[in-house]
C-alpha cells in the first residue's frame, strides 16, 4: 500500500491459512516480521492464504491467494510486500 495510504505506522501482519479441502482448518498467526512461516502442513494440499496489515488505528484491507504445498509439504512461507 502506497505510504499516503496508511493510517499509522504498520505493528504487524495478520494472516490465516485455510485449508481448501476442509475449510473448518484455520490458522490465524500475528506476525512483526515481513515473513510468516507455516509447518506441519499436508503434502500436495492447497491452502487459502490471507494476509492483513494492522496499525494502531486497526486493520487494513485483506489480501488472499490460493498456495499449495509440494512433496515435503512440511513448510510454507509466505512474504508480504
């Protein structure tokens, strides 16, 4: 997001990881860093990933993609710009 567009000096990340297959799988994590790291994950699976930046003054607007993992299926990092 542009810098005229921010309400505050960002503090973190929300993002939630959904397994597409079973949608009653959700992973919600806080993250201060610009890296959000995942384990234990099904091998060959897709995932729903979403991602939010938050300020003092809340939440902004939310991202999401579709990712899948590969044969380890053990790992899944994502970076939000």
């Amino acid at each position: 997001m542009p810098e005229c567009c921010h309400f505050g000096i960002i503090k973190g990340y929300h993002v939630t990881l959904t397994d597409s297959n079973n949608s009653s799988v959700t992973i919600t994590k806080n993250f201060t860093d610009l890296e959000a790291r995942f384990v234990n994950l099904k091998k060959f699976n897709v995932y729903q990933i979403s991602v939010n930046a938050f300020t003092s003054k809340g939440p902004g607007p939310k991202i999401s993609t579709s990712v899948s993992t590969d044969q380890d299926g053990m790992f899944l990092s994502f970076h939000p710009i």
